[in-house]
C-alpha cells in the first residue's frame, strides 16, 4: 500500500473516511493534511457509529498513528470533544496522536468575522459551514494566524492576541457585533490548550522515518477538489488546498514518496453551499436521492444539492489530482431509479463543446450539461459483496464511469459499513 492519498473528487462528503477507514486497518499512519473542522465524516466501524471532523480515521486502529498536519487548522474545542468521544467509546488515542504545533488556531473571532462577511455578501454569499475557516486561513497567509506553538508560552499568546483582538474588534464594532473581552478569550484556550497540550508534538520526524521504512501511510483529504481554493469553484469554495498535491505541503512530505491517490466519488452528484452544480436535479428524482441518500450536512445539517454523476469534472479532478484508481461510493442510493443520466460535457451557450477547466464559476453556472442515459437497474445492490452479486446493469454503470473519467474504479461501495465495500475487477 506505501503511501496512498485519499481525495474527494467532486464537492466533498463522497464518503472519503469510509475508505480511509477500510485502508487505515493495514496503514502505520493516518494524517489530515488541510482544512479544519468544516468537514465531516460519517465512519462506521466496530465501536460504532462516528461523526469526526477533525481527527483523522485512523483513530479505531489501535496500531496506527493519528496526525494532524500543518496545514490544518484546529478548533480545539472541536478536537476536545472528539478526543472525549474516541475515550467514552473505549479506544485509547492520546498516546497516538501527533498535532503540529505548526497548526493554525481557530479563535473565537474566525466565525464571527466570517459571518459579517457572509451577510455583507447577501445572496452573493458562499454559504459556508460557519466554522470560522476562511478567515483563520486569511489570518495564516497575511501573518496574523496565532498557531498551537504560540499556546506554550503564555507571555507570546497574549501579546498577539491583544493585537488581534484590537484588529478584530474594531472590526466587529464596526458592524454593531458586541466586542471579544481579551481575558475570556485567553483563558479560555488556555484551559483548552491544558487539556490537549500532551498531544501536540511535531510529526515531522515521526512521518519522515515512516516514509523512510517504507511504511503503510494513508494521507486523508478533507472536501473535495471541487471546492479547492485554486482550482474549485472559487468563490464557492473552501480555504485550503483539498487537492493530493496539498498532502505534500500540508504534512512536509516530498511529493516523490505518494505512490497512489484514491479519487472517492459518489456514483452519483452533491454539494453544499452556493455555487455552480451543472448536472443539478431540482425535481423529483434530486428529491429521491436526497432521501434514498440521506444528503444532508454532517457539520450543518443542511440539505445537500443531488444531481447526476458529471463525468467531466471527475475526469477533470481524477486529472487534477493523478488519480491512480476511483472509489465510487452510494452505488445504492440509485437502485430505485428507472433511467440514468450521466454528465458528459458542458455546452456554454455558444453551442461548441467546453471543459470545466476553460471557464470560472460564472462561466460554468451558463453551461447546460450534455447527457447520455443509461437503464436503471431497479433492484437492491445494498446486499451485494462481489462483483458477481451485482446486477448486470449496475455492472455497466461503473464501467460507462470507468470509461468517461478514464481511470480505473477499484472500488464499489453500496453501503455505510466495511464490507459493504466491492473491489472491482480489472476490465
Ligand atoms: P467553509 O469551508 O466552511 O468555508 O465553506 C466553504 C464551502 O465549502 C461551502 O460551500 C461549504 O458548504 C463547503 N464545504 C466545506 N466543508 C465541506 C465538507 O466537508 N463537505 C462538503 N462541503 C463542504
């Protein structure tokens, strides 16, 4: 297995920690390499049912090493909670799990200041998950970022977060917000740092002699490639790099050591938040999915937008990203479905054929999809554990994917639990 990268390939939530799940049982590491506590995973595994945002999928297997990356940032209430939730279901973690000090903190003002900008955006706005994450990250690239390093020394915390706290507040004063009090913000992660600083120690070294030895590693992206802040929807993205070349930065691990990159799709379309979604379904059969998928955030619980699988942007992120193989999730959320369309191309308006790559998010909200259609296999897949146990039209499906995206689907998933998880033969 060496060093694989999972990635979302669409707009995040494929079901990317039931994979990171399923390839962490063999790996010595597990490690999140961006974004904060904006994402969301669902993972079923032996001890249950988790819902993590934060720490990375590894966490259930007690040989494996949990890090968290520099180019995370970190809640830490959020980390809190999640590390009290892994105790009470009696997995012991603290010893395994490695926070960069290098990580940025979320502060209190983050969400605030994010939600001023949202207002001030109106029907303009991204529609975030409110976790404060374009701001943090803004503080990171302009010098202003208080990072977990500065919470060791309490005479460094609080010089920074006087000046910050000047330069938010007058901020917030500004649009009528009541004002952040310095001494409740700085005891406040003070007494939250306490709790955690045990597990903040740089995996630098850790990661280096793994790779090194040849080790299992698995590197965990978070959202997808579509919301990457260059290469994504942008502004309808997220902050930070969700791409495989992001794990390299985001860890402090040489591009040259990552030997496979998972693209996680579902086999069908969703998004959260505004912004283009050609293959979109506002009717009917969008509401089915919905239901049969149960599309709906696992960080804001807001209904997620369904439409059909668009070939050409997974072709475009498997591209993106060097997809070496496509896990295709939620087989089954289209079982019930007579006719199946599949997202080809895109055609602006001009009538001439065009990439998603060609245009920005406006360019790409003119765009009508092109479809072709494919027969539904209208019987249950959910029980289904091998290749041979799936209908020979649900067979079609994930080759016609295989085919348009053209790179391999080594997987088929059909289900939330771990052998709900078919590996597809080479063609
Ligand atoms: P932010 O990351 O909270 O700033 O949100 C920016 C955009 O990314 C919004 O459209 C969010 O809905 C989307 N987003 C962020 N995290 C996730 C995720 O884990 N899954 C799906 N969408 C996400």
């Amino acid at each position: 297995m060496s060093v694989t990268v999972v990635i979302g390939a669409q707009w995040g939530d494929e079901a990317k920690g039931k994979f990171v799940d399923l390839f962490s049982q063999q790996a010595e590491l597990t490690a999140r390499f961006n974004g904060g506590d904006n994402a969301g995973h669902t993972v079923v595994n032996p001890y249950g049912t988790f819902k993590l945002r934060l720490t990375p999928n590894g966490f259930a297997n007690p040989a494996t090493a949990c890090i968290i990356g520099p180019g995370v940032v970190v809640n830490l209430a959020t980390l809190l909670s999640e590390m009290e939730t892994i105790r009470q279901a009696g997995i012991a973690l603290d010893e395994r799990l490695w926070v960069s000090p290098r990580c940025h903190v979320v502060m209190p003002y983050h969400p605030r200041i994010e939600a001023i900008y949202e207002r001030a955006k109106g029907k303009a706005s991204t529609g975030t998950t409110g976790r404060g994450m374009g701001p943090v990250y803004a503080d990171k690239v302009s010098y202003n970022g208080i990072r977990l390093a500065d919470l060791f020394d309490e005479g460094a915390f609080a010089a920074r977060l006087r000046i910050q706290l000047e330069l938010k507040n007058a901020l917030l004063r500004a649009y009528n917000e009541d004002a952040l009090d310095f001494l409740s913000v700085y005891e406040e992660k003070l007494a939250q740092f306490a709790r955690l600083r045990h597990v903040v120690r740089e995996p630098f070294g850790l990661l280096q002699a793994a790779l090194r030895r040849g080790a299992p590693i698995v590197l965990e992206g978070a959202q997808g490639a579509l919301l990457d802040n260059d290469w994504g929807t942008y502004p309808f993205c997220t902050a930070s790099t969700t791409l495989a070349g992001g794990a390299a930065a985001g860890l402090g691990i040489a591009p040259r050591w990552i030997d496979q990159v998972v693209g996680v799709a579902k086999a069908y379309t969703t998004r959260v938040g505004a912004g283009p979604m050609p293959t979109e379904l506002n009717d009917a059969t969008g509401e089915a999915i919905r239901q049969a998928g149960a599309e709906f955030g696992t960080v804001t619980g807001r209904p997620r937008r369904c439409g059909w699988f668009d070939a050409d942007l997974v072709r475009f992120t498997a591209a993106l990203n060097g997809c070496t193989a496509l896990a295709l999730t939620k087989l089954d959320v289209l079982d019930g479905l007579p006719r199946l369309k599949v997202g080809v191309g895109y055609c602006p308006g001009d009538g001439s054929p065009a990439r998603y790559w060609q245009g920005d998010a406006r360019w790409l909200a003119g765009c009508q999809p092109e479809y072709i259609e494919l027969d539904g296999w209208q019987q249950s897949t959910s029980h289904a554990r091998a290749w041979r146990d799936l209908p020979r039209l649900a067979q079609a499906y994930v080759r016609k994917v295989e085919e348009l995206v053209e790179v391999p689907v080594g997987w088929v998933s059909v289900g939330p639990d771990r052998d709900a998880t078919i590996p597809v033969p080479p063609l």
